[in-house]
C-alpha cells in the first residue's frame, strides 16, 4: 500500500537500505493473500516461492509492561488506569504508582532516538529519586496527577506540528487517534528528565532512622 511521510519508523540500521542494492534482495509491499506449502502468494497472485518463511507481522507497541499486572496500594490495576491507552508523567511514571519508575514508558522518544540512550536518561533520572530513597528523605513518590494532565496536554497540542500526525493508519495510532510518540527533539527528552521538578511530585516521608545502639 502507498503509506504518506511518516507512518513507518524510522531505519537507523547500518547497511539496511544497502541490502536493497544486491540482485538476491527483493522489497515486496504488495499485500499477503494467502500461504501455501511452495511459498506467498501475494494479492496480485504472484507466487513467491520460499525455503523459510519468518513471520514479523507487528506488535502491541502500546502495553508496556504487559503481562505484568501492576497494583497500586488502593487496589488499582494499572491496565484499568490505561484504559483506553496508556499515558505518563514525561515517560517516566503514573500518578497513584507510588515509587514505580518505567523504562521506555509511553509517549518515550523511540522513533527518532535510540533505545539504549531513551533508557540510560530514564534511569539515571530513576536513581536520583532511589538515591534519595536510601537518605530517608521519602517513603514513597509518584508523580502529581495535574503534573501529568499538564504534561499529556502539552503532549497532544505539540503533535499536529509533527510528521507523526501525516494522516494514514499507523501502529503509533492511539485509541483516540493521536499519535502515541515524542513531538520534541530527543534532546528535550533529556531536559525534561535532568532532575526532578519538586512540585510535579507527591511525597510520603520516610520515618526519622532509629538510633543504632552500641552498648555491650
């Protein structure tokens, strides 16, 4: 099918547009009719025949942590909370999770950036609330759940503005329509997580250490 600009990911791979270059490798978009035991047949009755058939047809790009089922304190599912399509505090938590901090979470920046530097900007940005766990500064944090309106607002009205919003039917869809992807730079990303923003976030303290005694 003709796609317009900006309904598939992106290809970073090294070499991959290469691979199309050499008299073996064929690129083939003409839809799948049927499989049979020589090969494909696809919807213009081409046969293509096959020794190995690998099927990559998609994934849910959108459930995350799924199939782990998450429980908040007050007896929340976490799949209850995400419907009908997951959201986030800047990627990184959902509010009434207390201390549960995500990696590539929703709306993280992984069709323009690469996975590893997405996760290592999470988790350094995860330590430094875990570093201040281990001071006994809080017992629990979570994100606001106005923080995380304000976020997700700016969030969709910055997306018409992108290429993601081109106009076809994508995986990066969400269940309201709007593209379930970063519409910053990905060096924004990282601005957003440098540090935590003190009001965004609701705190529990954490009960004064006992003193440790040393007597004999």
């Amino acid at each position: 099918p003709d796609y317009p600009p900006g309904c598939k990911r992106l290809v970073m791979g090294t070499g991959f547009y290469h691979q199309f270059t050499r008299p073996t490798v064929a690129l083939v978009d003409t839809p799948i009719d049927h499989v049979e035991p020589r090969g494909i047949v696809t919807a213009d009755g081409v046969l293509h025949e096959l020794d190995v058939l690998v099927t990559a047809t998609g994934f849910h790009t959108n459930t995350y942590v799924l199939p782990m089922e998450v429980v908040a304190p007050d007896g929340r599912r976490l799949t209850d909370v995400w419907d009908p399509q997951p959201f986030a505090y800047r990627t990184v938590a959902t509010p009434g999770f207390p201390n549960l901090f995500m990696i590539i979470g929703p709306h993280s920046p992984f069709g323009n950036q690469s996975l590893f530097a997405i996760s290592e900007t999470q988790c350094d940005f995860a330590m430094q609330w875990i570093e201040r766990w281990r001071r006994h500064e809080f017992e629990t944090t979570a994100p606001t759940a106005e923080a995380t309106a304000q976020f997700n607002a700016d969030l969709k009205a910055a997306m018409p503005n992108t290429i993601w919003t081109a106009g076809c039917t994508s995986w990066y869809l969400g269940a309201d329509g709007t593209p379930e992807m970063w519409p910053w730079t990905a060096q924004h990303h990282g601005e957003v997580l440098r540090e935590p923003v003190a009001e965004h976030w609701e705190l529990t303290r954490a009960p004064a250490p006992e003193p440790v005694s040393t007597a004999r």
